[in-house]
C-alpha cells in the first residue's frame, strides 16, 4: 500500500497516540499473529521475509482502521484510548488469513530457504578435509576475500561461521579459511 505511513499518521491523530505507538502496535500484533498462526520458529521467519505477507499485513490494518473510523468517527479522547485500539487490532479477533497469492509468495520463500540449508550442508566437513589436505587449490569464488588466490590445504578447523579449510598462500604465506568447497578447485594433488 502506497500510503501506509500517511493513514497511520491519521490515524494516530485521530486517535490521539503517537505514530510511534502505532507503528510498534503494527509489528507486534503482526508476530502475534504469526505465532498463532504459524507456530514453527521457522515457519515465522519465512512468514517474516515475505513481501506478500507484509501487503496483506497492511491491508488488514487498514480495514480494521475504517471500521474503527465508521465506529468512532469524531476524534476519540477517552483514557482507555491505547487498550481499545490494542483491542481492535488483536490477531484473536481478527478472522482473516493470507490468500493465495500470499501462501504462493510463503512457498516460495520456503524453497528459496530449503536452497540455502542445501548450500550450508554441502560447507566443509571433516571427510572432506581429507580429500583437500595436501593439495594445491585456487579460489574461485569471486567474493571470497582471496579470489583467485593459489595455496595449500594444510588442514581443517573449526570457525565462528563453522568448519573450514586452511589455505597457506603461496604468495604471501598468509593463512585464510574456506568455508565451501564450491569455493575452491584443486589445482594439484
């Protein structure tokens, strides 16, 4: 939705809390949301990273917004103000769930993170270290710091970011790590 901030702006003067309140009230009633609806941390999180989700998001929001609008529609004053309008926007009371096309946009993150978890599984791992040690490879990730880079596998260690290789390089006998082997190819065993 192209206006959003401007009808939460509205929003928040007409009922007379700040768009800092609402903006806060937005997100979190959203996690609520999704812990009841979708329960599995990882689930959330690809809920979470889904544009769809979002747009879908906003949408509830702003339905729910006029109904409070056609309810109340002179400025609302009352002390109660913030516990109403939590209220309003409960996911317990909200009936809607995502459509297709916003179940379609999950599906295809969840692949996209399937991907992503292949990729971690094919890392470095001990058996692995046995094939590499000893051998001459060159870097040919050309976002690996050392791309292009020539040297030796001395052995395999444990990182913050997992287990890797250590390469000396030729060039400048300085010891880096690499993480994949899709990052690496034997030059000489």
């Amino acid at each position: 939705m192209r206006n959003f901030n401007r009808h939460l702006a509205e929003m928040a003067q007409h009922i007379n809390v700040s768009e800092e309140f609402i903006h806060n009230l937005f997100l979190i009633t959203a996690n609520e949301f999704l812990e009841g609806y979708a329960i599995n941390e990882n689930r959330i999180a690809i809920w979470k990273i889904t544009p769809e989700f979002w747009a879908w998001w906003q949408q509830i929001w702003v339905d729910r917004d006029r109904m409070v609008l056609r309810r109340y529609p002179h400025r609302i004053t009352t002390n109660h103000r913030k516990e109403m309008y939590k209220v309003w926007h409960s996911p317990q009371f909200i009936q809607a769930r995502p459509g297709t096309k916003v179940y379609r946009a999950f599906i295809r993150n969840a692949k996209e993170k399937q991907l992503l978890i292949k990729r971690i599984q094919d890392m470095i791992t001990n058996q692995k270290v046995a094939y590499y040690q000893g051998s001459e490879v060159r870097v040919i990730n050309n976002v690996h710091p050392h791309f292009n880079a020539v040297g030796s596998v001395l052995r395999g260690e444990q990182t913050p970011m997992g287990y890797g290789l250590v390469v000396r390089r030729f060039d400048t006998q300085e010891h880096f790590f690499v993480l994949d082997e899709n990052d690496v190819k034997v030059t000489k065993r």
